[in-house]
C-alpha cells in the first residue's frame, strides 16, 4: 500500500494561494478533496488513483485514454497541478509516462507531497514555477499531451487565457499530440466561447466537452477543450462522454463554430481573468 494519510483525518495548512483543506471521503477509505478558499480544486484516491470523482477531470482522461494507444507512455505538461489527479491517473495507466507538473503554489506543493504523497517516479517530475514561463521555455513538439488547469482562487489568470498563450502551447505540441484545457464559466458563457475562439485561432481541430445544462448557459461549471493539429478522435470521445455515470455532451464542427458565433479572439492586451463562480456553487 501506497504511503500517505487515512481517510478518516482531516488537514487543514496556509499555502501560498491562501486556506487549504484536505477534505477526506467518507465513502473510501484514503480518498481526499483539496479545497483552497472553500473551492474544490482536485480529488485524489491514494489507492486507486484511477477513480476520478470530479466529472470534468473523468472527460479529460477519456482525452488522454484516446490520445495514443493503450498504456503507450505519452510526454506530458501539466500545467496547474492541485493534487495532481490526472499526473496519477496518466502514471497509471500509461507507466513509463515523462511528466512535467507545473504548479506556482510552492507551499502547496510541500502539503501534497507530504499528505498526500505521489509514487517515487523519476519520470513524474513537479516545479513551482508560473505556468505560462515554464511553457514558454518548453522546447518545439516536447509534448505529446498538454493540460492546462490552472486557477488562482475559482479563476484562470488572464496571461493563461490568450492567443499568445494558445500559440505557445501549438509550438510545444507534438504533431499528433493533444491540449486540454479546463474553462469554468456561467451563463451566458461569453468567457467560455471566447476562449474556445482563441484556442482554436492556434489549433484549429478542436471539440467541447461539457454538461448539457452548462453548454445551454443554464448554470456555471466546467467544460473541456480538447484541440490539436489533427482532428480528435470525435466519434469514441463523443461515445465516452455520452456513457459517464454523469453523462455530457461533445459539440465540434459546425456545432462548435455556433458556439463561437461572435466570439473575438482575446490577445495579451485585452485578456481578463476567468467568471468566479456565483456565491451558491459550491453548496450544491
């Protein structure tokens, strides 16, 4: 059995991105979620690092099960890292994965490693450093998969959320390779259509991901981009997404282009954070 904490204990430390909690589920026995400020930001199971109870991280790895064939090791960038539930997940599933996490919250990165510790991987590798410098200084096509899931607080920076941004995660990628990208927005979702706009000004194959209700503009929540240089592999990533025990939607082609309809391209100049979320979302 994997070291770290039971379940049945509660840690509570200040990190650098404020109050951090890590909540234990009742239901498993070494299972925890961290919340920083009251917002759930990642959800780990020590011993089964597979069982991903966030539903917009589950559409994320249904990305990466697709994005090569089964248990080949991909070169991955994590940027924003939590707990890292998906860098457990792709250690896992795909052994002999090279990953570089990128997470700003040194403080917290000390608390995860130390509660909540990941397996001795010299290929799993964790840097407190900012998410958009570390891209930067990432060589052409390095990555195979890129996932950026950062937030300070409940909002993405706004130096994460431009074309600038988008077209250095182009270079680094692979020609086959896959970027993710988690938007949280609301109605009437203008941040979420303008940032699927913007990523897709820089890799134009590109599908959505997402709860019917949040794709409606009926409530706020998660959605997923996926994008490439190559086209998704829509057809099994929309059979997945459609048979999750929290079932969602996937809209591309000219689906996605509707969506988008008027949407403007955000650039370095005119980029603002991402929608907090209304004062009730974390309640339900």
């Amino acid at each position: 059995m994997a070291g770290g904490r039971r379940a049945a204990d509660r840690v509570s430390a200040r990190v650098d991105s404020g109050q951090a909690d890590l909540v234990p589920d009742p239901d498993r026995a070494r299972a925890f979620t961290l919340v920083l400020d009251g917002a759930p930001q990642s959800y780990v199971d020590l011993d089964d690092p597979t069982y991903l109870d966030f539903e917009y991280v589950r559409r994320m790895a249904m990305a990466v099960d697709l994005a090569a064939p089964p248990r080949q090791p991909l070169r991955a960038l994590h940027l924003g890292g939590g707990a890292l539930s998906l860098p457990r997940y792709v250690a896992t599933t795909r052994p002999g994965s090279a990953q570089r996490v990128v997470e700003i919250d040194g403080a917290l990165v000390d608390l995860v490693r130390r509660e909540l510790p990941w397996p001795k991987d010299p290929l799993l590798r964790v840097r407190v450093a900012d998410a958009r410098a570390a891209l930067e200084s990432s060589r052409d096509a390095s990555y195979d998969l890129v996932v950026s899931d950062v937030f300070a607080g409940a909002r993405t920076p706004a130096h994460l959320a431009s074309v600038e941004f988008a077209q250095q995660v182009a270079r680094v990628l692979a020609p086959a390779g896959t970027y993710l990208v988690n938007v949280a927005d609301g109605p009437p979702l203008a941040y979420a259509k303008g940032q699927v706009a913007t990523v897709r000004a820089a890799l134009p194959h590109a599908c959505l991901m997402a709860d019917s209700t949040v794709l409606r503009g009926r409530r706020y929540g998660n959605l997923v981009v996926v994008a490439g240089h190559a086209e998704p592999p829509i057809p099994e990533l929309t059979r997945r997404v459609a048979g999750d025990w929290f079932p969602g939607r996937l809209i591309h082609g000219d689906e996605l282009s509707r969506f988008t309809h008027g949407a403007k391209v955000v650039d370095d100049a005119s980029a603002q954070p991402s929608n907090p979320p209304p004062v009730s979302f974390w309640r339900h």
